[in-house]
C-alpha cells in the first residue's frame, strides 16, 4: 500500500498521452491504488489512544490514575481506577480496529478488481491498482468504470455510452455522455494502439459537473467537457463497450477528491457527556477546594493540638500544605461523581447495533460505528 500514500507535489495543470507510460510517470501521477482506512499494525496503538484521550472523560480518569500513584494524596488503590479505564479503552480499541479491518478488507477488494488495459497493442487483464494514467481501458456493460476516463469510442452510434451515478450523486436515472468525433471511430484495437494524443486539462479537484480541458491530436487542439468524461464510481448501462483515457486515477479522482481523509468521528451523544464531564469536574474542583480549606483551618486551629497523637508526614510543614495535600485526596475519593461505569456500558453499546460484530444480523452494514450511535440515521452500505 506504499504506492497509496506516495507525497507528490502539486499541480496547477493535469498532462497525459496516451500509450506513454514513460512520459506520464515523470510527473509522478498517484496509481489507482486507493486507501480509506485509518491504520496499520505501528500506528494502531499510539494514533488510536491519542484520538481516545481526546474524550475528556478517558483524560479524566487518567489523571486520576496518577495521582493515586503519589503515596502523599492517595487514599485508594490505583488498582480502582486502572482496570475499568483500560476495559474502556479496550473496548474502544477493538471496535475502532474492526471498523479498520473492515475498510482494509474493502480497499483490497476495490483495488484488486480487473480491468481490460491496452498495453503494447493489445488487450490484458490488470488490477485496478496497477492501472496507470495514460492507459486506454475498455469497459463492458454493466462494468464500474476504475477511474476518471476520457471517453473514446463506444459500440454505440456518434461515440454514446450511458451510464449510473448512483454512487456519485444518488440519482439512478442513465446520463448520457459522448465521445468527440475525432476519436468516437477509434474502435478496433489496432487504431487505439496507435493513438498518441494528449490531455492538458484542470488539476485534481473535486467538482463532479465541471471539467475544463483539451486533446492535442494531429497537431489540432480539441476542447473537452464533462460530457465527455466517465468518471470513477459511475456503472456503464445499455452499452456493449466502450474505451476510455485514464485522466485522473486513485486519490485523484474525483470520487476520493470528495471522500476526504477518514478522520476520527464524535457523536452528538459524545460531544454532550464531555459537557457534562466538564461541569461535573467543576463541581468536584468546588467540594475540593472547599474541603481543603476546611482541612487547612482545621489543622491550624485545632489540629496543632494533636501533634502527639495525629503527627503530620514528614513532607507536611504546615497546615496550608496539609490543605493543599488534602485537596487532591479528596479529588480522588470523590472521584465517583463521575461514574466510569457508565462509560463502560456505553462502549459497549455499539457492539449491540445490528451488523456490529457480535450484534444482531441485517441485511445492512455500519460502516462507521460511532455513526450508529446518532439519534439520526446512520450511513450504511446495504449487503444484497
């Protein structure tokens, strides 16, 4: 998956010949290997605690858990504290790995389909990560078309194909788009194999109705549109076949243009207990603070008295030292205000949503798991 996540610098305007791999590979186009998920076995551990002590509730017991390591303010055994945030933390890890394991599994999958490419005067069968920009693919009915294609040619009148979108915009209705007439005649291998045009066109972006370039061919320029253009995600209907140009692949496309990073989803439910842990956490502050000052007052008015019998630590010098030591003892036995039991319940939640691994069975998949837990519907991937 190195290919994936190649750095490349960028580009103000988009350049590819047809059968030239040589020539197009000195701009350092990405491949058509793409990559959705979040992980891999290094940055696992370190990437997913650090998105899970984002939640204030996790950096709260946290902090707990080391003060009850100071022998001076600790009242309880770290112990109270360890095993329920790490059983939270566990849980979390877990279900965020699935979902991970579940993106790898579809990357492979997507990325280890098969295309018909034109290489050296012929047709072969490649992966879709192995496809290159500036290659001429042939696409059959019903077929996904595996990246961003200039359209060639079809088996259909004028140079037309008709396809779906559906997992671009939704709509299920057949567009139509069209080939130029200088290329809608390039049907038979033999005259593909010798076209040599090239496509000067907008850098990768992520608008699907606009596209603005041109084909250089035969020393004439010819404009191009996004009627002229297939692009990745779109199913080819009611056309026997059709060939395409490879203009923008993998990451450049732009159905991963508007994917976006996966990034590290919060709930509204998630978003409102860090608000209530916050306030809980300022009420605990307030008994605190008003405890150890009670503690402070009471070793300097009374407490001296029983030096002989209640003598302080060696480290206690005085009785606002006594308050100060005081306040993070009473932090931590009063730590229960905000209750780690109810965290773990609901890291557990998600494992109970149909799809969810160990949960009910659907004919539908949660491909996200923390979107599961909205009030609203979430975003599913149906299994038929």
């Amino acid at each position: 998956m190195a290919l994936c996540a190649k750095k490349r610098p960028p580009e103000e305007e988009r350049r590819a010949r047809a059968n030239d791999r040589e020539y197009n590979e000195k701009f350092q186009y990405a491949s058509n290997c793409i990559k959705t998920s979040k992980y891999n076995i290094l940055t696992f551990l370190p990437v997913n605690l650090f998105e899970q002590f984002q939640e204030v509730a996790n950096t709260y017991f946290l902090f707990l858990l080391i003060l009850q390591l100071i022998p001076q303010v600790s009242s309880l055994s770290w112990f109270t504290t360890i095993v329920p945030l790490v059983l939270v933390l566990a849980i979390t890890a877990v279900k965020d790995a699935t979902d991970d394991y579940f993106r790898h599994k579809s990357d492979n999958q997507v990325n280890n389909r098969q295309s018909q490419v034109l290489i050296d005067g012929s047709l072969q069968q490649e992966q879709w990560m192995n496809v290159r920009v500036g290659d001429i693919i042939k696409l059959e009915n019903n077929q996904f078309v595996a990246a961003d294609l200039l359209l060639l040619s079809s088996s259909e009148p004028h140079g037309l194909c008709y396809i779906e979108t559906a997992e671009l915009d939704g709509e299920t209705n057949m567009k139509v788009r069209q080939a130029i007439p200088v290329t809608s005649e390039l049907g038979d291998i033999s005259r593909l194999a010798k076209f040599d045009g090239e496509v000067v066109c907008e850098p990768p972006n992520n608008k699907l109705d606009k596209f603005s370039g041109a084909l250089y061919w035969k020393e004439s320029k010819f404009p191009l549109s996004n009627q002229n253009m297939l692009l990745r995600g779109c199913v080819l209907r009611n056309t026997e076949w059709c060939f395409g140009l490879v203009v923008f692949a993998g990451p450049d496309t732009k159905l991963m243009q508007n994917s976006g990073r996966t990034k590290f989803k919060r709930t509204s439910i998630d978003r409102l207990m860090n608000t209530l842990v916050l306030w809980i956490f300022g009420f605990l502050v307030c008994m605190g603070v008003i405890l150890a000052i009670g503690n402070a007052i009471w070793e300097h008015e009374v407490g001296t008295r029983f030096q002989v019998y209640l003598p302080w630590d060696e480290a206690v010098d005085s009785a606002f030292f006594s308050g100060f030591l005081s306040f993070w003892s009473y932090i931590i036995i009063l730590n229960t205000v905000v209750p780690i039991s109810l965290y773990v319940r609901y890291a557990a939640v998600p494992w109970s949503l149909p799809g969810s691994p160990g949960g009910p069975q659907a004919n539908v998949s949660v491909k996200v798991s923390p979107l599961g837990e909205e009030p609203t519907p979430a975003v599913c991937a149906s299994s038929f």
